[in-house]
C-alpha cells in the first residue's frame, strides 16, 4: 500500500521548468469480459482514489441502488447507455 507522503509514479513526471501533470489517464481497450475496475492515483495526491468502472448495462443500473457506494457521492460519468432516473 502507498503510505500518504508518497507520490504516485503517475504524477512524480516532471516537465519544463519542474511542472507536474494536472491529470493523468489510461486506457484499456477491448475489455471483453464481465467488466473491469481501474483504481488510479489521483492528483491531490495522500489516499484519494479515482476509479474508473466498465460494466454491462443492467449492473450499471444496480451500482446506483448500492447504499455503500451511494454514501461515498461519487460522480458518476455515463457513456454508451441510457439511464432511466
């Protein structure tokens, strides 16, 4: 586990005149299983989190009835589907 003084690889990248990324991404593509879960460093650094989740339509649906996941207030980014509120 990284302890919270540690900088992630993702964000210790150094440009011109000592600049840092704002933000970093990755891509997987093809994912041709039940789903996938990435779980990235983000840039305020300590233990903050971002995921990123690819699951079929209809578990979508289920994610947003998910009481512990619903206590956290994620923001939730949609493409590919439809949701009905």
């Amino acid at each position: 586990m990284v302890e919270e003084d540690q900088e992630s690889l993702l964000y210790g990248a150094v440009f011109g005149n000592n600049e840092k990324p704002v933000h970093v991404s990755c891509r997987v593509g093809n994912v041709e299983s039940e789903g996938l879960i990435m779980v990235m460093p983000c840039s305020e650094g300590g233990l903050s989190r971002s995921v990123t989740v690819m699951l079929a339509e209809e578990e979508v649906a289920e994610l947003n009835k998910d009481e512990a996941i619903m206590e956290l207030e994620p923001v939730m980014v949609l493409a590919g589907c439809e949701m009905e509120h």
